[in-house]
C-alpha cells in the first residue's frame, strides 16, 4: 500500500466519504473489470461493484493491510460476484435472458448477429461448467486483464496453480464447446502468461 | 457450436472484458447512497450511535457514559444490555447460550461497544416486525473508559462493527468488540452452538480447544465451541492479541438488568425508559416534510430492508427527523416495523391514516422520559402519516 493509499484507507476510517471517493477512483476501473469478467453483464457488473465498494467501506476498520489493497479489493469483488450469482441462478431468467439476447440479436442486425450470440452462448454454457477454481482464474486472466502473480495473491495459492489453471481452464472449455474434437495434448494458452 | 475460425482465447477476451467501463460517477453515486443518504450528513449518520434492527436506541455523541448501559420500552418490547469497560454485567431477555467473556485483556484493551440481538420470538411481544426481522437488538458503546476518552473514531468504528456482527437478526446473537489505544479492534461474536458445525477452515486450537481459522471477506475468523456457545474472534488486531483474548474466554454470571452492581452510579440522564408510548400522548402535527421531500434528500429504497438493515436504519431515520423537523438531534432513537393499525394502537391514536395493514415505520426520536416525538410513515413509500410530541414522564 502506497503512502498516499495508507493516508486514504485513515482517512475513510475516520468517516471521510471524500477520501473513499478517491479509493473508488482510483480502483473503479480494475473492480469493474473483475465483476464484468465474473457476471458477464454490464448492470449485475454495477451491483456486483457497489456491493464490494460498500463492503469495502465497511471493512476497512478490519483491514491490516497484510494483502495490497487491489488484492483486497479484488477479493471482495470476487465474493460479491459469487453471492450476486448465487441470487440471480434462477434457470427461468436465466433461459428468459437468452431468448431476449436473441431476439434483439436479429432485431439488430440479422443472422451475423444471431451467430455471434450463439457462439456467446455455448461460450457462457461451457464457462459455467467449469469447477468455480478454473472459471474465477479464466475471468481473471482473461476480463480483469491481471497477471499470473496478482492471481496467485488474489486467490491465494501458488503461481504455478494459476498457471496449471489456465491451461487446464482452457482445456476443458475446448472439449466442452467441441466433444468432436479427438482429445489430444493439453493446450497451452496462446497468450504469453507473464508473471 | 463455436465456429473456431475465431480463436478460443480470443472469444473468451471479447466475451469477458466490457465493451466499456461506466464512468466512476455512475457507481459512485449508488455506493454514496447506500453509504448514507446526505453527503454531509452522511459520516454523522452512518456512525451514530446505537443502531438496532426492529428497534433500535442510539446513544448520541454527546451523550458522555461511563459504562455502555443500554435499556429500552418502546411500543412494548423490552431488551437491556448493562456492563462496564470490564465486560457485559447484564443482558435482558437472557440469551439461549452461555454468555463468555475475556478473563483478562491483552494490557491496554477495553470493551468499547457491545450489541446484543435476543433473536426471534424472544421479545414477548409477538407481532413485531423488524426489519427483515422479528426482534428488537440493541447496541451501546462507551465514550469514556475507565477515565479516558474513546477517540471519537474508534468510538464510531466499534460501533458499526457491532452492528454489522449482530447479523440480521435471525437468531440471538451477542457482540464484544475491545479496542486498544491504537484503535485496533478485537470483535467477538457468541451464538447458541447447537445445530451448528465450525466453518471450512484451517484447524488450528484455542486453548486446547479444537478451533478453526476461516476466511470471511478476506479476514481471518477464529471460530470455536466452549460450552454450548459458537464463538467466533475477528478484527483489525493482530493475531497473538486475538488469540489471547480468545484463550481468556470463560462463562459469565449475569445479573438481572435492574440490578444495579455497587457504587456504579446510574446513567445520568435515563438512556432508557420503560414507560410505553399509549400512556404519554402528546401533540399531533401534521408532519413537516413532504413524501417528495423526503425521497429527495434521504432517497429510498424500500427494498433496502431485506438485504441492507444498516442502511435502511439510516434512510428511515432520515426521513423521521425531516417529517418531525427534529433538528440535529444528538439523543437516541428507537424504531420498529409494523402495520399502521398497531402503530395507532401502540400511540393510544385514532388519528386518520392508510387502510390497517399498511406497513409503517414507527419511530421514536429523542428516546427519553424528557419528552421527544413519534414519526409514522409509509413503509414502502415513505409517505409520513403522523408526527406527535410526547409527554415528559411524571414520576
């Protein structure tokens, strides 16, 4: 934690909304990224980032600072997602959310589109299959855009867990989205995976 | 099918990351909300003192006490809390789990504020609706400690914590949270154990106790069972003082709340009062600030109550000080959910309103046998209904 954040996190533990509005600032960008990553939609992504900023405000009395406040943060918005998740699973408007994506789809621009919502929507199917360790670490490589390193401090297990993740992560999204394809040697991510 | 002219990795980029991130404005004028309704009103309100569930008593800034007393009657249901910067001398209803408390303190430590929730069904008075809970709650904290000021900040902090440890009311719940000159806090929450099992977690022992070290929001919980109680220890104090004050955890004799312990004077002025509303009838008004008024500068969301007691707490005391045009009141303030034909009854009131069931919001301010007022306003809408002074108590 930087000097100016430490002087910031005193400040919102002496009441000042103002010095919270700086923390959410300066951290809105990366907390959005994380619920939009985790939820997949820009308004659950809003709530997703309110919860953990109101969380935030409330548990800064308990903070210690042992973990950098991006990590902290980043955990928070991780559970909020979770429990956001968790209330919203209901399969009808799960199933009402899809029928909608397609009927705007042609509405808009005809069967390009519709195609690209289906692949969207197998894509989404295969995400949801995969064990809650591998989805979190996809959404936070590839949406939140964080490296290896800040994964590992995030979800708090080693950088070769999140490597091993990753590749496996992407793995079992390609068998899931293609049961056709002839099982071969695990993939590896395309993307270079800086530390 | 993904058509896999497209690559994997790449679909999973485009499908993960917004198109666009809102500008901060936007987010931040939903967490300001919900963090309190008036900017500048908002830190006084968020930390006033004393906040409950179904009813609730604040002590307010002003009120310098030296012991954390709390005890309260308003529209029938009773809860006291009595203690001492040593601990919790009395809780009323009794609580359905052994009460412990810490044999010694880490040095420099004292209990600064404390909440007790008797659960539901447990206040007598059946037909309470809290918020989002059928039992009253209350929570105290201590402005001044064996002689010495409690910062206003950690005042404040401890404050809140208690409040957010007491939960939503589901099942009685006590909180103990100690601060040390530094103002790192100890929090401690006891629960009756019975049904439950320990959180998923690191297994670690507390005395020589079997415990657990689970992580809740990114804190370290330290969770165990000593008698029939679950206890679990938390806070921003370092992990030896917390496992210190966990180990020192021992069974506590209460008395009963009237009990007033030797040489230990009572609060001056009452922070409670046992005479119900019916019997102190006072001046009706029409009220002061307008459905519209009120939205606009306390906003409100009626569906704040079954997910965010806290802010919910905060909203209606907002709106009750703008429909009663009660100033910046330093006092405590107590409130409860409940149908407008019990809110009439309760208030000994004939006074026109919406149909019986309406669900209202009935609240006390300036809790005291001095004099105060009674706000009844919509539950929903937030529209106030009735504004009526009360009576000081004769003895």
């Amino acid at each position: 934690m930087t000097e100016h954040e430490a002087e910031l996190v005193a400040q919102c533990r002496r009441g000042d909304q103002e010095a919270f509005r700086a923390l959410v600032d300066a951290y809105h960008d990366r907390v959005f990224r994380t619920a939009y990553a985790l939820t997949g939609d820009p308004h659950d992504a809003t709530e997703v980032e309110q919860d953990t900023f109101v969380k935030a405000w409330r548990g800064l009395a308990a903070f210690r600072g042992d973990a950098a406040l991006a990590t902290w943060l980043t955990r928070l918005a991780l559970n909020a997602a979770r429990d956001h998740l968790r209330r919203r699973r209901a399969r009808a408007v799960l199933q009402g959310v899809l029928v909608h994506r397609r009927l705007m789809a042609l509405r808009a621009d005809g069967e390009q589109a519709l195609q690209r919502v289906d692949e969207r929507d197998d894509l989404d199917r295969a995400v949801r299959r995969l064990p809650p360790p591998l989805r979190q670490t996809l959404a936070l490589y590839y949406g939140a855009e964080l490296s290896v390193k800040e994964i590992a401090e995030t979800l708090r297990c080693p950088e070769g867990t999140v490597k091993w993740r990753l590749s496996t992560g992407i793995a079992r999204l390609r068998e899931l989205l293609d049961p056709e394809r002839p099982p071969g040697r695990r993939a590896e991510p395309r993307k270079a995976i800086d530390p | 099918m993904i058509r896999h002219e497209r690559g994997l990795e790449e679909l999973l980029e485009a499908r993960l990351r917004p198109r666009e991130v809102p500008p901060t404005e936007s987010v931040w004028w939903g967490v300001r909300r919900r963090l309190g309704a008036h900017p500048r009103r908002a830190r006084r309100v968020l930390l006033r003192a004393g906040l409950a569930l179904a009813m609730l008593l604040a002590l307010g800034a002003g009120l310098a006490l030296a012991s954390p007393d709390l005890r309260a009657w308003v529209g029938g249901v009773a809860v006291g809390l009595r203690g001492s910067s040593h601990g919790v001398a009395s809780l009323e209803p009794a609580p359905p789990f052994t009460v412990l408390q810490p044999s010694a303190l880490p040095a420099g430590w004292t209990l600064v504020a404390n909440g007790y929730n008797p659960g539901p069904g447990r206040s007598g008075a059946p037909g309470w609706s809290g918020v989002g809970s059928t039992a009253p709650s209350a929570v105290s904290v201590a402005s001044r400690v064996a002689g010495q000021d409690v910062p206003p900040a950690t005042r404040e902090l401890a404050q809140a914590r208690a409040q957010d440890l007491l939960g939503n009311g589901a099942e009685a719940a006590l909180a103990l949270v100690y601060a040390d000159p530094t103002g790192q806090l100890i929090e401690v929450v006891e629960r009756s154990a019975a049904g439950k099992a320990l959180p998923a977690g690191r297994a670690t022992t507390v005395g020589s106790q079997p415990a657990v070290v689970a992580l809740r929001d990114g804190q370290e919980v330290l969770a165990f069972v000593r008698q029939d109680t679950l206890v679990e220890v938390s806070g921003s104090a370092g992990r030896d003082d917390r496992l210190r004050l966990a180990a020192s955890l021992q069974p506590a004799a209460l008395a009963p709340v009237d009990a007033t312990a030797a040489g230990q004077a009572p609060p001056t002025p009452p922070a409670w009062t046992r005479v119900p509303l019916s019997s102190r009838p006072g001046a009706q008004e029409p009220p002061h600030a307008t459905r519209e008024a009120i939205v606009r500068q306390c906003g409100w969301d009626a569906a704040l109550g079954s997910s965010a007691l806290g802010e919910a707490m905060q909203q209606v005391h907002c709106a009750a000080r703008l429909a009663a045009a009660s100033p910046d009141d330093q006092g405590a303030w107590a409130y409860s959910r409940t149908s407008w034909r019990a809110a009439a009854q309760q208030l000994g009131t004939d006074a026109a309103g919406p149909p019986g069931a309406t669900q209202v919001y009935l609240v006390q301010l300036d809790v005291s046998e001095r004099g105060g007022s009674v706000v009844v306003l919509d539950a929903t809408t937030a529209q106030p209904y009735l504004v009526a002074r009360l009576q000081p108590v004769t003895p």
